[in-house]
C-alpha cells in the first residue's frame, strides 16, 4: 500500500511539476518506509529513480 501510494503522489509530482520542491520529502518518507519494511529495495529503488534522488553514497 505505501508503494502504490508514493507512486501515484512522485508520479502526480512529476506531471504538474512540483517534483523539485517535494524530492527532498518525498525521499525522507522513502527512507523511513523502507526502515520500516513498508517497501522493499526493488520497490526503493524504483521510486527513488522516478525522483532522481538515487545516489551511490
């Protein structure tokens, strides 16, 4: 549910062009959905693509 649920809102993002002033958010809420076993990495990784925020850090 939480991936379908970020999909649609980084998607919706994209397409009226806000994405930049919500990528740092939307990323933290990535982050803790993973920690919480929410989303898995395969589910992470798409969905921090579709924000550009995948780093090698």
């Amino acid at each position: 549910m939480a991936y379908k649920l970020m999909k649609r809102l980084v998607e919706a993002a994209v397409k009226d062009g806000t994405i930049e002033e919500k990528r740092d958010d939307y990323m933290e809420k990535l982050d803790v959905y993973l920690a919480g076993n929410r989303i898995t990495v395969a589910q992470y990784q798409e969905l921090a693509a579709l924000l550009g925020g995948m780093n090698d850090d």
